[in-house]
C-alpha cells in the first residue's frame, strides 16, 4: 500500500500534506480550498466552545474498515469504497465543504493504532497542529516531535488538546480514541460520513458501550456524493443503562 493509502486511514485530513510526497501533482495540491457554504459559519468553527469531534467515515452497516485491517492493508478487504467520497474534496459542493471545514480544525487526538497504521503522519498531520496520541504506553524509541505528545490519561489529553487548538474545533481520529473520549464524557459531537455500501465485516466504530445508552442529538445533515455527512452531539446527562 502507498505512503499516500497509509495516510487515508480512518479519515480524510491527511492528504493535503500526504499529497506532495505521493504522486499528486503540484496543481491538484495548490488548488484553492473550498468555501465553507452558509450551514456552518467559519466562526462557528473558531467558536471558544469549539467542540472534540470525531471523523468518520462508515458504512451503512457500521463499518469502518472492512475485515482484515492490518499494516499493509490498514483499510482491510474493500474498506477503500468508505473513501470514495474524497474524489470531490477540493471541489467546490457538499464534499469539498465538509473536507474544509475538517482542514479547519485546531489539534488533533488519535489512538496509537491509528496513529501508527497512518505511518504517524510523516510528524505532521495537517497544517502543523499539534498532535495527541492516546497510548497505553509510550516506548523508548517513540519519536517526540514538537507537533506530537502521548498521554495515557484520557481526561488530561482532552484537556491539552482544547488548549492547543486555541478555539478551534479538535478533531478525532480512530475508533479506540473515539470510545475512550465518550466513556470518559470529553467526545462531544461526531461527524459520521455514511457511505451507502455495505461491507459484510470489517472493525466497527463502536464495538462496546458498555451496556450504555448514549443520546445524541442531530446539529446537521449533508448530502453529498458518495456519502451523507451527519453531525450529532453528544448530550450531556442522558448515558443510562440500556
């Protein structure tokens, strides 16, 4: 799998900076970035409530990476189909908007099996924001540099997070990372880009809640080619057994 395909996994953002080392050509990556359109404000985004918001790309059966995800097939058997929907990213239209605004984002939380099957974002994930790195962990020979911290404490990496993205929205990568920032009450809102395509297996995005009930509640609806971007938040207080 290409340098570029690593970088894909489990979201979107990584291709602007993956692209001028994997084969796009210099006019595609110097195109000019999408307007945001009038159903969500630039201020919005740069709001000082901004939110942790995960990104995810599924399918209709709720899979985010068909079966088999290991290294060199980090999307497993067909989970590329999730991300087809990135062909218009820099078009101007729902896709394009909705890829903007996820540009625009201040910091960035990931689990370390993410972070590791995306090749750690060669340092730099998007636009120079600092990165944090859910770990059990961290190794010895773990690279520390200055755009990347690892924390073992879910509530203290949220914390830091806001703080880096100074008012800006974070944005989460990775299905592990996305159940321990809800579990631990710091996930606020999630962007599913439902792909209509059913996989038949894979990894899903949420696997446990626990025996949970988590309410969300609907912000917005974007229908796009190849995919439908739904954003929810989540809502404070209504977590009860199922």
């Amino acid at each position: 799998m290409t340098r570029r395909c690593r970088i894909e996994v489990a979201l979107f953002v990584a291709i602007v900076k993956a692209a001028r080392g994997s084969g796009v050509t210099t006019k595609e990556t110097m195109m000019r970035t999408p307007k945001i359109n009038d159903q969500i404000s630039p201020a919005e985004e740069a709001s000082p409530a901004a939110p942790i918001r995960l990104y995810m790309s599924m399918s209709l059966d709720g899979f985010i990476a068909g079966p088999d995800d290991r290294a060199g097939q980090e999307l497993g058997r067909n989970g590329g189909r999730l991300f087809n929907w990135l062909d218009d990213r820099l078009a101007s239209g729902p896709n394009g908007q909705v890829y903007a605004e996820a540009l625009a984002t201040g910091a960035l939380i990931s689990g370390r099996r993410t972070y590791e099957l995306a090749g750690r974002w060669g340092g730099d994930h998007h636009d120079g924001v600092p990165i944090h790195v859910l770990t059990h962990g961290v190794d010895e020979d773990d690279d520390r540099p200055d755009l990347v911290t690892y924390f073992d404490d879910v509530a203290a990496c949220a914390a830091q997070a806001r703080r880096a993205a100074g008012g800006r929205a974070v944005m989460v990568h990775g299905a592990s990372a996305a159940q321990s920032l809800l579990a631990a009450g710091e996930l606020d809102e999630l962007e599913i880009h439902l792909v209509p395509v059913l996989l038949g297996g894979g990894r899903r995005l949420f696997e446990s809640l626990d025996g949970d009930r988590v309410e969300l509640e609907h912000v917005r609806t974007i229908e796009g080619r190849e995919a439908t971007h739904l954003r929810y938040r989540v809502r404070r207080g209504d977590r009860s057994p199922s």
